[in-house]
C-alpha cells in the first residue's frame, strides 16, 4: 500500500561495531549512545558486537536465555521506549535493533541470517550475521562482519565479504544485500595499515597526522581496485585507530607476552579495524512493480553526521566506534495494518474483549496473536499473556473483529499496558495500541474488607446469614 503524497520522513539510527573481546558489558554506556546528547532522540540503534564470549558454558546457557550483552542493552533502552525489535548471533558475533515503539508497525519482513566464513565456511569464528527487513516500505539490510585477521591476510578478507554478499536470505522475495535499497557493512574488518613501520604509524597518530595514513589503509586501497567496494562510503576517519590498546587504557599495546617457546610475540601496529560503511542504491537500479524507473522522491537518502570512536571505553584491546545517520525517505506506508484497542474497562475481575480491525488486503494467519504488553517491554516475546486472533475470537462484523483474554490471565495488580498484533506471515508487530489502564483487581479489596468484618462476625458461621452468599461468590 503506497502512500501519495505523504511528506518526505526522517530516520534517526545510531550504529554501533566493538569487538567487546568475550568482556562482560562495562557499568555504563550513556556515552556510547549518546544517551544524554541535546538534539532528537535516536529512532533506531543499531548494535554490532564481535567477540562475544561463546565458550561452551555461556553459549549453551546463552541458547536457553538471552545472552548478557542482550539483556544488558534491553535494560538500558526499554526503560526509553525501544524494543528490541530483532537480533542474531553465530557463536561470537551478535547484532541487535532496537526501535522506538512507534514505528513497530511499519517495519515489516524481518529475515535473520548468518554466514560463516572460518575454517573454510565450517566454522563460525568468522563471517557475518545480516538482518533484512523493509522500513516504511523500502528494503534495509544490516551485516556485521568479523573477518580473518592479520597483515597478509586482505584479500581473504575481501573473499569472505564477497562470501557473505552472495548469502541469501530464508523469506520469499528477500532480496539479497547488494540489492537492499540501502545496505550496511560494519564489524571488526581488521583491515591494517601497510608499508609502514610501527613507529611511524604511531607518531602519525601522536600528531593526529591522521590523513599520512589513509592511502596505506588496506580497506581504502581495495575501495579503489575492487569493484563491489566502489559503491561504498564511509565517513573520514578522524579518529585514531581504534586497534590494538592496553585493557583499561588509551595507550597503544605495550604489554610483553610470551608467545610459542616463550619468545616475545611482536607489538601490534595500530590499525582502524573497526569500520563502518553503507551503500544506497542508486536510481537506476531501483525499479518499480510495473518495470519503470520510479520518481526521484521515492528513494532513501542516508547522511552521516558523526563518526567516531569513544576512548573512554577500555574492557577490550578495541575501542567501539559509532555513526549517527539519518535516514529520509518517502514513506510507501503510512497506515498500520491492524488498528485495535481494549474494549470498555479492564480489570481482573472479569474477562476482557480486544477489538481490532485490518486493511482489507491483509493476509492474516491461523498463527496471528494479539499480546498484553507492559509500556516498557522488551521484546515481542516479552508479553504478560496473549490470545489466538482465530480460536479466541467471539465475534466479528464487516468493519471489525472481537477476541477475548481471559480474567485469570489479566495482571491483579493493573497498572499501564499495551496491545500488540502479531503477524505470523510478516513476522513482526504490524498493529499497536495507544498505552491504557488496567484496574486493580476489586476482588482482592472485597477480601481485605471481608477478613476485617469476620473478626467482627459470631463465632458460629452458620448464624452468619451471607456466609453461603461469600461461598457462591
């Protein structure tokens, strides 16, 4: 469902790559997510993470519950208004979204893959994890990379990324991630800066002498030799390079350690290996359902306003780096597919009726469930109770639908909750309720009143005349 006409809308994502080095998640990360920043808040944030720890303990209780670094993110920002709205992880790499709550029913397809590159695509060590999904109608995919370390190692790197380029996605009609309208590469690409010695890197980057370095970086030599790198762009890198530090420190690898038959394994020169990049299809390639080549307006836009690292963060040998983008589009929808709200009054004490309606080309499933939901829930499977649209339906007309949830299931102790629509086909929320109030239970206060008058009543329940009446109630 297209949308004429409707203003031009902006995206606010902030992206996030650090190879945490299997640390625990640090006590803060205000800074990181310019949580305190003045300005718009984020709509979307973006979290690449590599080096997640993956070792047999943590990631068989990590299958089972959600891992630290989830949970911890989930904590910071669902108190804000984002749900985690999807994530994916092969052993040490994860990604997460979150969005604010508002744009849940205008993200829609959401696909999960991963492609493992290590040990010649049987382990999963290296590779990629990409998450597509449509934005307001037009095609998005994310892939955060871990590739193959070392100096000597960049063209198989540049392998590897062609590997994970070629993936395809599990959904019907997912394109694949050169062919997303807007496509971004971030991760621990551990691309190095070459020719150069040790120290002169390191008094380049003393003196902040930053641009000496670019040409000899490998990542921008092979943009220019390489032509599926041409199309992607990258902000200036004005920053120092963001590998390898000291734990705990802002100082380049000083520490001596003992490698194989105890020689001294050699310092590591600093690098930026940790990248972010994004490429936008360009007119001529998007084409229309009829074949035609669409208006301008219709395309996405992507502009960068910052890119940097963050110093202060030490709880790995790699510093995190962040772009703040936006993303202005034209929305090709502007009408969620399912409106519903709660019916009357909700409390405990009785049952309660959910009524929603749908567009009338929606393709609603057998498996579609509408969800009870805390203002601040974390993700789509963070809900208090849910009904079956089918099976927990008790009427219906031609404008709208009625399903019920029952009393037993309804929080006694009430409070602020949402509704959420569920879509099996499109998996994600494709309808959202305004926030309402549900009463406490009234039962319970009957109780608390009724053991108050007992002490009062005779001894003798029989001569009490309402005592079957409380019975049958």
């Amino acid at each position: 469902m297209e949308a004429a006409g409707v203003p031009a809308k902006e995206l606010r994502l902030h992206l996030v790559t650090w190879n945490v080095g299997t640390a625990s998640p640090p006590p803060d990360v205000s800074g990181l997510l310019q949580l305190n920043s003045v300005g718009p808040t984020m709509d979307m944030y973006i979290i690449g993470l590599q080096e997640v720890n993956s070792s047999i303990t943590n990631f068989l209780s990590d299958l089972a519950f959600d891992d630290p670094w989830s949970i911890f993110f989930m904590t910071v920002l669902s108190p804000l208004g984002y749900i985690k709205l999807s994530s994916v992880r092969m052993q040490g790499l994860l990604l997460l979204i979150f969005v604010k709550q508002v744009h849940l029913p205008f993200i829609r397809d959401i696909q999960t893959q991963y492609t493992r590159t290590g040990l010649y695509g049987y382990w999963g060590n290296k590779g990629g994890v990409s998450i597509s999904m449509s934005l307001f109608g037009h095609p998005v995919c994310l892939v955060n990379c871990h590739l193959p370390a070392h100096m000597e190692n960049t063209e198989q790197r540049l392998d590897d990324f062609e590997t994970i380029l070629e993936m395809r996605f599990d959904g019907e009609n997912i394109p694949s991630p050169l062919d997303h309208e807007v496509l971004f590469w971030f991760g621990d690409l551990n691309f190095r800066i070459a020719d150069y010695g040790i120290h002169f890197v390191r008094e380049s980057i003393q003196n902040r002498r930053f641009s000496l370095l670019w040409e000899k970086d490998q990542l921008n030599m092979a943009k220019k030799n390489e032509s599926f790198l041409k199309e992607f762009k990258e902000g200036p890198l004005q920053f120092k390079p963001t590998y390898k530090f000291d734990l705990d420190s802002d100082v380049y690898d000083t520490r001596e350690k003992k490698s194989l038959f105890w020689f001294n394994e050699k310092k590591r020169k600093p690098a930026w290996t940790d990248r972010i990049l994004w490429k936008v299809k360009n007119s001529s390639e998007v084409e229309s359902k009829e074949g035609e080549f669409p208006a301008e307006e219709n395309l996405i836009s992507v502009t960068l306003n910052n890119y940097t690292s963050h110093m202060s963060y030490g709880i790995s040998d790699h510093k995190p780096v962040t772009g703040t983008f936006v993303l202005e589009m034209k929305p090709l929808l502007s009408d969620p597919l399912v409106v519903l709200n709660p019916e009357g009054e909700w409390s405990a004490d009785h049952d309660v009726v959910v009524r929603y309606s749908t567009v009338s080309e929606f393709p609603s499933s057998s498996w579609d469930w509408i969800g009870l939901f805390q203002v601040t829930f974390r993700h789509v499977n963070d809900y208090v109770t849910y009904a079956w649209v089918e099976d927990d339906e008790i009427a219906f007309n031609a404008n709208s639908r009625q399903v019920y949830m029952s009393a037993s299931e309804i929080p006694q102790t009430g409070g602020e909750f949402l509704l959420c629509y569920y879509s099996n086909n499109f998996q994600s929320i494709v309808g959202i309720s305004e926030p309402f109030q549900i009463q406490p239970l009234q039962t319970q206060k009957d109780q608390t009143e009724g053991w108050s008058s007992w002490l009062q009543k005779p001894d003798n329940p029989e001569l009490d005349s309402d005592s079957e009446q409380r019975k049958g109630t």
